[in-house]
C-alpha cells in the first residue's frame, strides 16, 4: 500500500501500532498474576486435601475431576472453571471459597505461618499449637461453663465414668454418638457407610454446638476420632473442660472385646497393631486436652475419684 498516497490511513495504523507497544508491556505483569494465581489455587488444594488426608485418586472419585488434571491443577499449570472448583470443594466439604486466594493482609500472614511452621519438626507442633490457641484466646470466645468432655479411644471408660460422674454432678450425661444417631434417625455404620465420613463429622459438628448452646452443665462422651477435624476439636478445647481417658493399648482391646464390640478393629487379625497406630496418630492431639486421666489397671471406682478431682480443679482454676 502507498502511504504516502493515503496519510489519514497511514495515521491511523501508526497510532495502532503504538497503542499496541504501549500495551505489551503491561501483559508480562498479567501473565505473571495469572501464574501466581493458579499456583495459590494448586497450594489451597494441596492443603485442603491433605488436611482431610485424602489421596489424589479419592479426590478424583469423589470429585468427578480426573487424577490428571487434579495433578495439573495443584502444581499451578491447570485452568479450573468454577463448576470444577465446586465439585472439588464439594468432596472436600469445604466451602469453595476456601480453594481461592484472597490477597489481603490476613490471607498473606497465614501463608508465612503455615511457611514458618512447615519448617518445623512435627514432635513440636503440638505445643505451638496450644502456644497459638492460648494466644488467640483472648480474641475468642473461650466460655467453658461447667461442661466436661472427655476424649479418647474405646475402651479407655469414657461412657462409664461420665456417666458416672454427670449423676455425682447432678447434669445431664450426652454421649455426642447417641446423639448423632437420634438426629440422622438411623446408627452412626449405617451413616458413615451411605453418606461418607465427611457426613458424619458435619452431625458430630452440628451436634457438638447445639449441646453447647443448650447446656451450661453437662458431662459429654466424644467418640475417638473427633480429633481429627480440627475445626470440631478447637471448639471442643474452647467451650468445654477436656480430659484425655486414656489406658494402655491391652486395656482398651480387652475392655472392647469384654463389651462385645468387635467393631473393626476385633475383626482385625491384627486388631493391637491397628489399635496402637491409631493411638500413635492421635496421640499429640489428645495430649492438647486440658487434662489427662489413665484409667489403667484402676478399678471403676477409683477412675471416678480421680477424674472428680480434675474436674474439682477446673472449677478452682487449675489444670491446662
């Protein structure tokens, strides 16, 4: 084409091009956010799936997503839509928001924390925890009434010895299972096995606050495994006075059995070998409890006078 001929149009595409050069600059940055962007989402997902310690394949069989593109999307190279976002939250049971980064102040000094405590030997975290809760206490709502919990595996006497100790008290005794049950109509195997773990620990929730709301007094018998949500297990620590039941790993196997509850772990060849990993696995979360109590070798009797004793000394402010 003869510029020289047509001015207004040479014009024209000058300006075009300038305008273009003057926007190649700023599409680095961009490409730069967007990057960024994705390797957060790849981290949220990465955390929430470990935390619920679910493997990859799980998450791409409850998901819907493929193992690939689940891989894809935590090591930032994948391009979620929102409608696979919401399946993924959805497996997870965590609201979706919770997959997406947030770029404010609060949001980027949780990141250094979590930065700060990957660093740090896992015998430890336990007590930083307690050291971040105790801390964070003071910004929550921390009213524990006279409500007991107690935690713990089977077999340590959660439900002997609460209920035991609610008639001493003169409160009501709840076990949060029995409870769960009355609410989903149907027994916890039958829940677990139709709506998921995940189901499961929504009533275990949803049924921990109502007995919160409902009673200042109460003596309340968890099942073992509410440690493993740590969202259930801070407001455990928080509103109620906790204490670890606990016995040595023969006790509880021959307390179940004596029960006749051979519910999995006796099912098991090597139900004690289960039965100690577990213990193991939660061992430093039910050591956050603010008192522990060894029911081992002790007779009913004796288990109640001492935990009577504990509870004596929450209400003239000792223990944790």
């Amino acid at each position: 084409m003869n510029y020289n001929a047509c001015p207004q149009r040479f014009l024209v595409v000058a300006i075009a091009k300038a305008k273009m050069k003057m926007r190649q600059p700023a599409a680095a940055p961009q490409r730069d956010h967007h990057r960024a962007f994705a390797a957060a989402i790849g981290r949220l997902l990465r955390l929430s799936r470990a935390k619920r310690g679910m493997t990859r394949r799980q998450l791409a069989h409850a998901s819907g997503a493929s193992e690939r593109y689940l891989a894809q999307i935590e090591s930032g190279q994948g391009n979620p839509s929102v409608i696979i976002l919401e399946s993924i939250a959805r497996a997870l049971d965590i609201p979706i928001i919770e997959l997406l980064p947030r770029s404010n102040g609060r949001t980027l000094a949780m990141a250094e924390i979590l930065d700060i405590l990957a660093r740090v030997p896992v015998a430890e975290l336990s007590s930083l925890a307690e050291l971040i809760e105790r801390r964070a206490s003071q910004h929550m709502q921390v009213d524990r009434g006279r409500r007991i919990a107690l935690i713990g595996l089977r077999g340590a006497g959660k439900s002997t010895l609460g209920r035991r100790l609610a008639d001493a008290l003169g409160c009501p005794f709840i076990e949060l299972d029995r409870l769960i049950e009355q609410d989903y109509g149907a027994r916890i195997p039958d829940l677990i096995e139709i709506g998921g773990l995940a189901t499961f620990r929504r009533y275990e929730r949803a049924c921990l606050e109502r007995v919160i709301d409902e009673h200042e007094t109460a003596v309340i018998a968890t099942a073992g495994g509410i440690v493993s949500n740590a969202e259930t297990y801070a407001l455990l620590l928080r509103r109620t006075h906790t204490v670890w039941i606990k016995a040595r790993p023969e006790e509880h196997m021959r307390r179940v059995m004596a029960q006749g509850d051979f519910r999995p772990m006796a099912q098991n060849r090597e139900a004690m070998a289960d039965l100690v990993a577990i213990l193991d696995a939660r061992r430093s979360d039910y050591a956050r409890a603010h008192a522990e109590l060894d029911t081992s070798e002790d007779a009913v009797e004796q288990s109640l006078a001492k935990l009577a004793r504990t509870v004596a000394s929450f209400a003239a402010g000792g223990a944790r």
